[in-house]
C-alpha cells in the first residue's frame, strides 16, 4: 500500500461487562458511557466516580526542590535583585512566564522576561540567552518551560554570578538531578505525584507555593486561565490533575476572563460564556503560537500581562494577523514537503519514516506541517529547516513510536534535540543531514512493528440510533467526560450497519457536507467537515461509521448532532475485495461467551436500542 494512502481499521479492547453494569447503575450512566470508562481504565465505581469528579489536586510542596527554590526567590525579592523569568516561545512557555512573573511582582520583585527567538536562538535556555541575561545583570534566573537539559548553560549562568531555579516538564535526560547548583522543580525529577503537568502547570505550583509562603492569595485561581490554556495547547494528557486545572480555568474563562484573553476571544470569534477546551487547542492557542512562530513570542506575555483593554485589543489584533500569515506560509511549506516526498526513491518515499528538509521553510511552521503529514501518512515525520550551514526542525510521531528515543539513537549525527516521546525539536549541521536520515529511518524500520503503520482507531462503544443510544441524553452525559483532548479523546462511537441518507453541501464552499444518519429504525442529524463532495458517494452504502457525540447548541437551540470520524465498509459477502475492519491482533477475544454477548449487542443495537461493545 502506497505510503499516501495507510491502511484503516478499527480496534476495541475487551472489558469486564460487569464492571461497566455496577458502575452505569451506581452512578445512573448510559451504558455506553461506563463501558467507556472501564475500557480506559476506569474499573470501579470509585475510579469512575473520581475521574468524573475530577478533582485530583497535590501539595506544591510534594515537588523535592520546592522549599529551596521559594526561598531563594523571596530572598531576592525582599533585597531587590533583579529577576528574569526565562520562558519559551510557545503557549506553554507565554502562560508558565505570565504566570510567574505576575506572582514575583506581586510579591514586590524587580522581575522581568526573556522569551527566546524561535529563528535567532532556537528553543529553550542557550548559549545565546546566558550572553543577554548577562547583559542584563540578571541576578536569579527562573526558567519555565524549559531548561531540565541545559545543564552546561546553567553552569555558565552560576559561573557569571548569577543564581538559577530550574522549572520543566520536558523529557528529563539521566543527568537532570545534577544541574549544577540550582533547585529544579520538574514532576519527574522531583518526585511529584502526578507527573504530566505541562510547563504552566508546573509555574503555576511555584507560583502558590510562593503566594503561600509570601503572604498572598494562596489559591491562585485567577492564573487558572493561563494553566487551562497552556495545558490544552501543550497536548498533555488530560487526566489526573489536568482535568481539575482544565475544568477550573475554563469557569474562570467563561465568567471572569482576563482583558487579554477577552480581546484574543473577540479576534477568534469565540463567545467567553460558552468557551470550551476545543475553543483553547484551535481558535486561542494557534494565536498565541503564531507570535512566537512568526514575529516575537513576547508579545503573548504583554498580552496576557495586560491591564489595558485597549493595549489589549491591539496586541490580540497583532497576533490574529500572524496568524492568517502561519496558514499561508505553512500551506507553502507544507505543499513543498509533499514534492519533496514524491522526488524521493520509492523505497524512501514508503518507508516507516520520513526526514524531508528544503530551503526556505520557516522554522516557526514546519512542526505543524510535519504534524499534519504524519497524521496523513501515518508514520513518524521530521521537517527541517535548511539555512546556512544549519537545518534546524521538527519530529512528529505516531502511537507507539518514541520519537526522543529515535533522537538519541541518532544523536552523534545531531547538535541539540528535546521534547516529548510524540513531538520533538531538533537541530544539526546540513553536512549530517544525509547521515541522520539514514540513521532514522533505520531505528524506525527496527522500532515501529509493520501492524503500527495501520491506522488503527480505538474505538469505545457501539450505540444504535434513537431511545437510549445516539440522542439527547447521551449527547449530554457524555459532556461529564470533559474536557477532551489528549489523554482522554472524546469518546469514539461505532454505529454499526448503518446508512447515509440527504447528504447536502453545508457551508457557502461545499467543504463540508450534512446528512441523516440512520440505523435499524432510528435516524439522527450528522456533519461532516472537510470532505467536499466526496461523502455523496457513500450515500445508502451500508456502513459501520464511526462517530463523536455532541451537544449542537447553534443560536440557542439544544439538539444532539453526529460529527463523522471514518467511515468502514462492511465486508463484501461475496468474499470480493478489501474492506478496513477491527485490527485482529488487536482484538483478542477471551471467549466464545464474549462473542455470543457481542452478537446480541450488535443486534440490539442495529435495531435503535442502546448498546456497547
């Protein structure tokens, strides 16, 4: 199969039907909602009840480290040393800098920021970075977002006088607990319970430890905007304690929010009273990323540091333009990359990996360009920038691929690299480029098993249309489950041999498409976004389609709308050609039993009533 067109299927693990009944019972659940819930690991009442509550909530002072860094930052606040809050450039690292240079100048510090240049300087804490903050006479630096891999830039910073708190929650490298000299506040590193906080996360428990210890609000709610943000656009895992952040920063959103985020909702045409964690990933975070992408990353920390509607307004207005310049010149980039990949051998043109490099592509885009090509493509992909005699980019990677693993197999051939095991920065001199490319793909020949390549989509439950499957009271219990994202996808639905019927354009360009969904005697309203014309084909085909469930509150109206994720052809009776299917190795069945229930399931829910794998 051609690498452009990755085969489809679709997977559903094996529960414990009891554990979903009590826990549907005890807790009034529809059942596909409990199934839901124990498939990801939700297994009793009690777990169930605990992730639906979502209000998981640590100590700040559970972080080893945290005692000392509070109180070498109040040491220089009180004498008034100068501070500089060392940040990144992108949302994670404008809200973890907003957060804690807010805090430090309530607390009567001399504080300012220092947010890299993405073209100039790269990611994180350089070489380049300790040269300005000397400049600056910075005497304690505080990095957020970054740093946990900068030991021998903190070691030139401790060298120069200066004093250094390290906070991060990147990927940690063996030597982390030996940053020379300096507290770090990292969840991994430190110990703390919950280890997937994202860069604001992190701040923002600096940030109430040294409220508490300052004598200020010891709650800090009202930074819980900037964590929700930071929290949803940084694709960490929303479990644990990131859904209490989440939840809490979105309330703050919707009724209080700050003269920032009110001006950067009103460019994105977003309502603050209805504001959700979909609203955070694709209309307010691609905003805040397209300054540092773009132009200059500060700009997010003015604007959130605002008090002035006005000065607000404008900024919010700046970064709405960098944005509308992002798409254009990612959709360039991103263009060029596809030639880029039909030039190669066919042999690397379909390998487990790719590693596309050209001349002229802006550093800022290329890893949203290589996101959305492995996500296309269905394998892991690198982007780089050529410049010079430099390339610097992006990884992005696939499920079950760690990407940060693949980096250090490759690292003799690399300058710096960082990140996560799904994304990743990197940088290397062009002369290597050829070397690393082999290099790659080579550990990912060895590292991805040929079944990976599949695209594979884990499905949660099956429900039939009407009476207790797709309506109105599943579409709103299932909004119990928010927020969605990473980590806790929202919950992926297969309704099983059913029909498109009316398919009609929607929207002024025909990108999207509406139709009624039927199955056995029920039919429910869907959309679809982004197919053109293509989905007036499948009209009457007898399908399984796979669906998300969701509360359509278009001008005040309140009814349940499908949004269509795939759609998987049943089998051919006469045994002719292909058809995507449930992935075999992946679906284990324990027992004939369970494939006898599974049966019944099918055809209770083929005749509208509820039901779940």
């Amino acid at each position: 199969m051609a690498a452009s067109e990755p085969a489809r299927a679709f997977m559903a693990d094996p529960y414990d039907y009891g554990e979903a009944r009590r826990i549907a019972g005890e807790l009034r659940l529809a059942e596909p909602i409990a199934v839901t819930l124990v498939r990801r690991g939700y297994r009793t009442v009690k777990q169930a009840r605990e992730f639906l509550d979502a209000a998981d909530e640590h100590d700040p002072l559970d972080f080893a480290g945290m005692e000392e860094a509070v109180e070498l930052a109040l040491a220089h606040a009180r004498r008034g040393g100068r501070i500089t809050v060392h940040g990144d450039y992108d949302v994670d690292g404008v809200c973890s800098t907003s957060i804690l240079v807010a805090t430090l100048r309530a607390l009567g510090a001399r504080c300012d920021w220092l947010i890299p240049d993405r073209r100039g300087d790269g990611y994180g804490l350089t070489m380049g970075s300790v040269e300005e903050l000397r400049r600056r006479r910075s005497e304690l630096v505080v990095t957020v977002d970054c740093g946990i891999g900068s030991a021998p830039e903190v070691a030139a910073l401790r060298e120069g006088g200066s004093e250094v708190i390290v906070s991060d929650h990147h990927e940690p490298p063996a030597d982390a607990s030996e940053l020379p000299g300096c507290p770090v506040i990292h969840p991994v590193v430190g110990g703390y319970p919950f280890s997937a906080l994202c860069g604001a996360g992190v701040a923002h428990k600096l940030s109430l430890a040294l409220r508490r210890a300052g004598g200020l609000d010891p709650e800090g709610r009202d930074e819980l905007d900037l964590v929700a943000l930071a929290t949803v656009a940084d694709m960490v895992p929303l479990i644990g304690e990131n859904r209490r952040l989440v939840r809490q920063g979105l309330r703050l959103i919707r009724s209080s929010p700050r003269p920032g985020l009110r001006a950067l909702m009103a460019v994105s045409r977003v309502q603050p009273e209805s504001a959700d964690e979909s609203d955070l990933g694709f209309r307010l975070g691609p905003r805040v990323n397209a300054a540092g992408r773009m132009y200059r990353a500060d700009a997010g920390v003015e604007l959130m540091l605002s008090d002035d509607a006005d000065r607000a307004t404008a900024i919010a207005e700046e970064l709405d333009r960098a944005n509308s310049e992002r798409r254009a010149v990612e959709r360039r980039v991103a263009d060029e990359a596809d030639a880029a990949r039909a030039a190669l051998p066919p042999g690397q043109a379909d390998a487990p990996a790719l590693v596309l490099a050209g001349e002229g592509w802006h550093p800022g885009v290329v890893g949203i360009a290589a996101s959305r090509l492995a996500d296309r493509l269905w394998r892991p992909v690198v982007l780089l920038a050529l410049e010079g005699d430099r390339a610097r980019g992006s990884a992005r990677g696939i499920p079950g691929f760690d990407l940060i693993a693949a980096l250090d197999a490759c690292s003799q051939r690399l300058e710096r690299h960082g990140g996560h095991r799904a994304a990743a920065g990197l940088e290397l001199r062009r002369e290597n480029l050829e070397a690393f490319r082999g290099d790659f793909v080579a550990h990912a020949a060895g590292a991805i098993d040929p079944a990976e390549l599949v695209r594979t989509e884990r499905v949660d439950a099956l429900v039939g249309v009407g009476r207790d499957g797709i309506g109105m009271d599943l579409a709103e219990q299932l909004e119990r489950m928010a927020p969605f994202g990473q980590g806790n996808p929202d919950p992926r639905l297969i309704v099983p041999s059913a029909r498109l019927r009316s398919v009609r354009p929607l929207g002024s360009d025909g990108r999207h498409s509406r139709f009624d969904l039927e199955s056995g005697s029920g039919r429910a309203m869907g959309v679809a976004f982004g197919v053109g014309g293509d989905l007036a084909g499948r009209e009457d085909e007898a399908l399984d389609v796979s669906v998300r469930l969701e509360v359509d509150r278009w001008n005040g109206a309140l009814q349940p709308r499908v949004v269509l994720r795939d759609l998987y052809p049943l089998p051919d009776p006469a045994g002719e050609g292909e058809s995507p299917a449930c992935a075999g190795g992946d679906c284990p069945a324990p027992a004939q039993t369970w494939w006898s229930r599974f049966d019944a399931e099918l055809a209770r829910a083929g005749e509208g009533f509820p039901a779940a794998l």
